[in-house]
C-alpha cells in the first residue's frame, strides 16, 4: 500500500484527492495540505476524509515519515519547490503539468532525481493513458501509417471557461502544452523549431480575456522534417480534442468522443463535451493505477518522466517567444542525460 500526501487542494487537487481515495486500488492518502487555510479541510470534509492530516506547510507533509509519493497540485508556479523538497528527502513525486516554468527549474528537478539514483519523478501529462491516443501510437510504431509527415490538431476549450486573467502566453504552458507533450511521445522525435500565428481575433477576447490573442495557430517541425499544426481555441463552442496524423501509407485519427445520435424535429446531433475532466477521466483514473501498481511491485514508474517536462518546458518558451517576435524560434535543447536516455 503506497502511502501518499497531495499538495495543493484545489480544483485538480480535490479530484486525484477523491480518485486515489476511492478509485484507485493500492494506495491510502494520509496526508494534504494547502496554502489557503481551511482550503483542504473543507474539502476532506466534503468527501468524508476528515481522518486524513491536514498540513498548513507542503514542507511538513513531505517530512512526514509515512508519505512515500507526494503528488502535487499545486499552481504551476509552486511545482519546482515542492519537487525539490520531495526529492531531497527522498520521496517518489507525482508533479501535475507543466512539471515547471522555466526549463532551468526543470533542469535542477532532474539534477535532484538524479542524485536519488532512480527512476523517482512522474509529470501528469494523462494523454498517454487515453486509449485513443495510445491507439495512435500503436499504428504508428507498427508501421500502419508509414513514416509520419505531417499532423493537425485541436485543442479548443469551452467559451468563457478561462478565468479573466487567461493571457496568451497561458494559452501556451497550459493549454498547448499537452499538444507539445503528446505529439513528442507518438512521434518518438525531437523538435526543431516552431511559429506561432495570430489569426484573425476573437471579438469576445477583446472585452472578456484582454491579454489573449484567441485563436492561436502553432507550427511545430521536428528534426526529421515532420509538421505539426495546432490550433488553440481557448474560447471555442465547447471541449474538443483533435489529433490526425498522416502518413506515407495512411492517415490515422483520434476518436471522437462516444455519443448518442439523437433524431429529433428533422435533424440528427451528438454531443460535444465541454469539461476536460469528463474527456480524460478515465485516462486519470488509469494514470494513478499504473503508479500505485508500479511502486507496490517494485517496478520502474514508466509513465513521462522529468525529461518530457523539460522538452516541453524549453518548447513552451521557444513558442511564447515566437508570440511575440512572430519569427520562427529555435527549439534548443541541453544534451540529454545518460540516466534518461532508456526512458520512452
Ligand atoms: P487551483 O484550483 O488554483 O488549486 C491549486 C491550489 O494549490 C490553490 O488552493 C493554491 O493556493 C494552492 N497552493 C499554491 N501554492 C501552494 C503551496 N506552496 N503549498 C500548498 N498549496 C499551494 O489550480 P488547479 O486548476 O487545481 O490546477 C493545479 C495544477 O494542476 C496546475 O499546475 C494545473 O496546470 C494542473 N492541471 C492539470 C490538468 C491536467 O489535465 N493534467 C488539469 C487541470 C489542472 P492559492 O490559490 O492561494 O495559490
């Protein structure tokens, strides 16, 4: 039984609180924590935890001597201290993404897992736990396609639902981020360069989201020549995940999601979610199964490891650069550690 803390009870927080309470076999969560006081005892409170300790400093939960994984869903700006701190004592830690906000801060995190002399960091980039896009990389990898040339994909959210101060550069580290991160793990290659395009705007940007240029189209090369293009659509008609890959022999497309047709007053319609938790939440639910079924028998976490958060961090700052000199940038990347090269 995998003993856990959660750090950062907020809205992500609260739900892995419940997943890995009630969902997930193998595990007990013993300790949280959150900055806001009261924050995490209303919650547990809610859910019917109220047994579980409740600390006011992420750095007393980590010392706590029966916390053996700290997950942490805490604000993006908060990952890389609470990482460090786990890793200096010791403890496996489950960083939800971006593993953080500057590719120096993940290069440290990586130096800290390094030192442990294993495999001890996991970053929450749930896509690769979704059957679709596991699907994808299966006929990728079995030579269904042919050699990748090019892909297409979506990532629009549900009008309005960004809070105000939702800028640009947020809809890069928070929206595209998981684009960056799934397409390097299915193409299994580095990336070159990107450009960042500014369509035509928004009218409800200009009143609602005054920082954000929305739409966004992003154009990834990778080294071997493969373009990627991503549209980000942070105030779209509702939660939409797209991803087609075209290949030498084929074309392969993630599934929609699955909805009843409904005919009615002369016209067929499907729903079209619009909460990101009901898109992945199986893809969660998975995520949390494989870790806790990993460390109870001693095996090696396998899922992205503080690397991947590193690509995508460096990847993150080459677009948001791109934003804003709206040239091509540069993807540079530090040579990559021997101890991470066996990972995929
Ligand atoms: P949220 O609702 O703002 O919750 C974060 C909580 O952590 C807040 O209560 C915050 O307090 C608290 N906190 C900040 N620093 C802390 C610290 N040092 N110690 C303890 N608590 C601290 O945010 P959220 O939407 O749940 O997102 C949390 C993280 O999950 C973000 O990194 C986000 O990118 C990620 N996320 C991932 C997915 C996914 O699909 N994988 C989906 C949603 C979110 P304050 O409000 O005072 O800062």
């Amino acid at each position: 039984m995998i003993k856990v803390g959660v750090v950062g009870i907020g809205k992500i927080g609260e739900d892995h609180l419940n997943r890995l309470q009630n969902r997930v076999s193998g595990v007990e969560v013993v300790a949280v924590c959150d900055i806001v006081p009261n924050k995490a005892k209303e919650a547990l409170k809610r859910l019917n935890l109220e047994h579980i300790k409740d600390y006011a400093d992420y750095k007393d939960l980590v010392k706590d001597s029966e916390v053996e994984l700290v997950v942490c869903t805490a604000n993006n700006e908060a990952h890389a201290e609470i990482a460090l701190e786990a890793l200096n004592n010791g403890k496996y830690v489950f960083v939800e993404k971006p593993l953080s906000m500057t590719a120096e801060e993940c290069q440290a995190i990586m130096e800290a897992e390094q030192k442990n002399g294993k495999r001890m960091v996991q970053v929450g980039f749930m896509r690769r736990y979704d059957p679709g896009y596991q699907q994808l990389k299966k006929y990728i990898v079995e030579g269904e396609i042919g050699a990748p040339l090019m892909m297409h994909c979506r990532h629009f959210n549900t009008y309005l639902s960004q809070p105000k101060d939702y800028e640009s550069e947020r809809a890069i580290v928070e929206t595209f981020i998981h684009e960056i991160e799934i397409v390097h793990w299915l193409l299994d290659e580095e990336y070159k360069n990107v450009k960042v395009y500014f369509p035509k705007r928004a009218d409800i940007t200009k009143e609602y989201s005054k920082g954000l240029q929305d739409p966004q189209v992003i154009v990834i090369e990778t080294e071997s020549g493969v373009n990627v293009v991503t549209e980000v659509f942070v105030n779209a008609y509702g939660y939409d995940i797209h991803c087609d890959i075209v290949g030498e022999l084929g074309m392969a497309q993630l599934p929609a999601v699955p909805s009843v047709t409904l005919s009615k007053a002369a016209k067929r319609s499907t729903d079209i979610l619009t909460d990101w938790k009901e898109r992945f939440i199986a893809a969660y639910d998975v995520e949390f199964q494989d870790i806790a079924d990993r460390l109870n028998s001693g095996r090696e976490l396998n899922g992205p490891c503080s690397w991947d958060g590193y690509v995508a961090a460096v990847t993150a700052d080459a677009s948001i650069k791109s934003q804003k000199t709206g040239e091509t940038e540069e993807i540079k990347l530090m040579e990559k550690p021997e101890f991470y090269k066996n990972f995929k």
